[in-house]
C-alpha cells in the first residue's frame, strides 16, 4: 500500500540546484517524491536525480520527451538507469510510447503518459488539426498509453474523475493542486488535495503552495493529513 505521504510529489521548478536542495533540506521526511522539470534538468538537474536515488529518495523526472523512436529508446534507458520511479512521455502516438516501453526495458521507472497539456483549449488542439473536446483527446491518448503499457497517465483533477471511470488500474497523477484558500497564480483548473484523490488521482503533484509557503515543511504535512482523511478508511 502506498502510504499517504508517498503520494505527494513536490515539484522543484527552480533553476540551480543549491535552490534544489535547499527545499529539499528545508522538506525533511516530509515528502516522499521530488519532481525535477526541464528548467532544472537543464541546470544540474539530472546529476542531482541520480544524487537523490542514490540516497534512497523517489525522482519523478518530467523530461516530456517527443522525439523519433530511437531517440525516445535510449533517452528513457539512460533515465531509467538514474533510479528515477517515474518519468513523464508525450502519449501521441503508438510507436513514441513504444519506443518508452522498450527504453524502460525491466527497470523499475514507471511510465507516465502526458495526453494534452493542460494550457491548450480546444481551439489550440485545432492547431493540430483535431476537432474534438479536449476531454475527448485526453480519454483517447489515456487508454493508448495503457495499452502500449504505460503505468499511467498526467491529468487535471477535473479529468481526473472521468478517466478513473475507464481506466481502473492506471495510475492517475494530477497536477494543478492548491488547498482551499491558497492562491490559484497562473492555474485555472485547480482543485483541493481532497478533491483531488476523491476524484480518483493516485498522485498528487504540488508546487508553489509548498515550495513558496513560509514554512514547506508545515504546508506538506497539511497536504499529506488531507490526502490521508480523503484516502478510503
Ligand atoms: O506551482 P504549481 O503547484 O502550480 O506547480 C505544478 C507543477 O505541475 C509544475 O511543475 C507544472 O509544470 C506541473 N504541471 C502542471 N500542469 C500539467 C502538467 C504539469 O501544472 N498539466
């Protein structure tokens, strides 16, 4: 059983890694995932990944990557071989997820689909040339990404519910997350922790609301005691 604290993934969007580890320190035992996105990557992030892995904690690496088959391959081995539990891939067609499953081979990290981003609106998706809701896409690229084996899938806490109803056992981690009262700053579709995991969310991703607060570590601990009162007794 995952326990309430293995949960929450504090999202490390700072661009050096002394910052990194700052919050990190300031985050204790309190947190049982650290997200490292593309501004950290870029800027000694992957190095501090392998860093965290080696010490036992859990690295969510949001690389999105989309690339040709054998770019996909090799770039989610050599992530896999850093010890990270999950990294995010663009679920856009078959051969890139794949391409991910084949690069992950028999390691532990887990696969995470990203289906549409959750700043574009219907009329960005027809810049793609797609007439469908968003809704709509996401339920298609969801249930791709299962069944070429991925682990699970990216989504907002208000797709959330309507993917849990088809996808029963793929792990759903919902990002967008701000505890009643906080600040939304440039979130539209944001939702509580406890809305969150009752709409069926395995994994809930958090920022700001932590790594902003006056004090992280109280603001985890907040989150972590909503997500075990909203978790099934
Ligand atoms: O600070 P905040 O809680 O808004 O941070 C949310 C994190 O989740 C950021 O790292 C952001 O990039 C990420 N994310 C998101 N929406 C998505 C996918 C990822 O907010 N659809």
């Amino acid at each position: 059983m995952t326990s309430p604290r293995d949960r929450l993934i504090v999202a490390l969007d700072v661009t050096n890694v002394e910052e990194a580890k700052a919050l990190i320190d300031r985050l204790g035992e309190s947190v049982g995932i650290y997200k490292i996105g593309l501004e950290l990557l870029f800027s000694g992030g992957f190095a501090l990944a392998q860093e965290l892995t080696r010490q036992g904690r859990s690295v969510f690496i949001d690389a999105k990557l989309l690339d040709i088959e054998a770019t996909v391959e090799r770039a989610t081995a050599v992530i896999a071989e850093s010890g990270a539990t999950f990294l995010t891939v663009h679920a856009l067609d078959r051969k890139t997820i794949a391409a991910a499953v084949r690069g992950r081979g028999d390691t532990k990290l887990k696969l995470l689909g990203v289906t549409v981003l959750t700043n574009l609106s219907r009329a960005d998706l027809a810049e793609h040339g797609i007439d469908e809701a968003p809704l709509a896409v996401v339920q298609r690229r969801a249930m791709m990404a299962r069944d070429g084996g991925f682990d699970g899938v990216i989504a907002s806490g208000q797709e959330a519910r309507a993917l849990r109803e088809r996808l029963r056992q793929t792990l759903i981690v919902t990002p967008g997350i701000r505890p009643a009262g906080a600040d939304t700053q440039d979130q539209t579709r944001v939702v509580t922790p406890q809305a969150a995991i009752k709409a069926g969310a395995d994994y809930l991703v958090v920022g700001r609301p932590i790594t902003r607060a006056s004090d992280p570590r109280k603001a985890a601990d907040a989150i972590v005691e909503e997500i075990t009162a909203a978790l099934p007794q």
